[in-house]
C-alpha cells in the first residue's frame, strides 16, 4: 500500500498510557501485515513511565525498586514521559529485514529535525540514537574540582551515576560538555513490519533518567531541545516538522532487502 499514515493519538492532559499505546501497536501491526492499512506512524506522549528492551540489565533499573514495564523491543531500559515526542512507525519492510538501515533512517529524520530548530546533532558509532557530541575529554571541567585524571569513569567499567551525586546525573552531562542523547530509538521487526521506535526530547525534565542508567551507557548523557537551544520549545512546535522529515526520508527511502553474503563452496 502506499503512502505513509500519521496517527496523533494524545499529548499533554491527553497524554497514553503505554500499554494503551502497545495495544494500539500490536493492532495496527497486524492491519499492516495483512495490507489493510498503509505503512502508520503512531506519534503521543507518555505520563511518566520506565520501560526496559530485551538486553536491559538488572544492574541499569532503578535502585528504589521503581516499576518498569518490560517490553519486546529491543535496546534498553529508557524513559518516556512529557515533553518528549515518542513515534512509533509500523512500517512494512522488504524481507530479508535490514534492521539498521530502518534506525538510520528514523535517525536521519529526526537529526533533520533537530537542524531545522538551529540544533546540529550527529550519530554517534556503534550506539544509536541522535547524539549531540561533547568536548574532547581533555577540554572538558574537572568535577568536583578534581582533575579529569580521577574522574572515576575512566577507570571503572561498572561506575553508577546514581549512587556518586548530581555532577555525574545523565541530566548534568551537557554542563559537564559531554556527548548526551537527545532521540532514543528501539524497534521491533515481526513478520516483516516495524514497530517500536522513537522518543526525541523536546522539552522534558530530564532528571527522571537518573534514576536509571539510560540506554545502559554510563559515559554520557541525555539533552533536550529546550535546553539546548536555550529556550522553550514545545511539542506543539515540533510535531509538523518531525512528520514532514519522517514524511520525506521513509517515503522516498529506496527500501531493499538485507543483503546476505553467501559463503563460497569448499
């Protein structure tokens, strides 16, 4: 089927609950499957919850024995919640899947996104999601007065930010000119359609991150746009423009098939 559908399901006082918003999915899911409804975006925000992807760690829950709802998508444990935009493309993919080609294109939407507002983010290897990259580590304030030689996570692969004060918080890393993560993404790929997907920070209080190790990366943090830029930034503001890059870059993406290499025979 063509074109692509965007579905505005609540924000603000109207806000989904996330298991409402996972039925919703699993529904549409099984529309696009049987080709009864075109390729669907599902775009909301959230009241406050945590929710864990299939490699979360008990070790990057939080401390105070705060709920979490475990879901199949993949990636780790993360935070939705207001002032954050969450998509959720239900998207039919050609077969054999190519999962990361499907990241990269919501990372590409959303870093289009960002630069509309005056905001330039990046990627960042090996870790998905849209990036604003800090200070080289050298030009970077010692914390705690201390010299960035003994900053414990240069040392310690197991350093926990939410035990060691408000100077290591992921909500902090943008004054401590760290790399920090403004998009999340986590998808799901069954039968060959996408669910799952985004949440971009639009203007949120980030402090509930610290309460979990977000995404399981202990050496950077999160950011807003709002607090990037200085200024309020709404959800208002930023739904047409998120929808017209989604528009532009998974409508005229050229979708193929993951290629497999074939072993030559012996």
């Amino acid at each position: 089927m063509s074109g692509l559908r965007f579905v505005r399901m609540g924000f603000g006082d109207e806000a989904v609950e996330y298991q409402e918003a996972w039925d919703e999915q699993r529904r549409v899911h099984a529309a696009r499957f049987a080709d009864e409804v075109p390729d669907t975006v599902l775009l909301l925000e959230h009241p406050p919850v945590y929710t864990a992807g299939r490699r979360t760690a008990d070790s990057e829950r939080p401390l105070d024995g705060t709920p979490v709802i475990d879901v199949d998508r993949g990636g780790k444990i993360t935070w939705h919640g207001p002032g954050q935009l969450v998509g959720y493309p239900i998207q039919k993919l050609p077969r054999p899947v190519d999962v990361v080609a499907h990241v990269r294109r919501l990372e590409e939407a959303l870093i289009r996104t960002c630069a509309e507002f005056g905001l330039e983010t990046s990627r960042v290897e090996g870790r998905s999601g849209v990036w604003i990259l800090g200070d080289p580590v050298e030009q970077r304030p010692a914390l705690g007065g201390l010299s960035l030689d003994f900053d414990p996570r240069l040392h310690d692969e197991e350093f926990d930010p939410r035990m060691n004060g408000p100077e290591y918080a992921p909500s902090n890393a943008g004054q401590r000119r760290e790399d920090r993560k403004i998009a999340a993404i986590g998808i799901r790929v069954a039968k060959g359609v996408t669910m799952h997907g985004f949440a971009l920070n639009v203007n949120p209080d980030n402090k509930w991150f610290d309460r979990i190790i977000p995404c399981g990366i202990r050496d950077a943090g999160v950011a807003s746009l709002a607090g990037e830029l200085g200024r309020d930034v709404t959800i208002e503001e930023v739904l047409p423009v998120v929808e017209r890059h989604l528009r532009e870059v998974l409508e005229n993406a050229e979708l193929k098939p993951r290629e497999i290499e074939k072993t030559p025979a012996a």
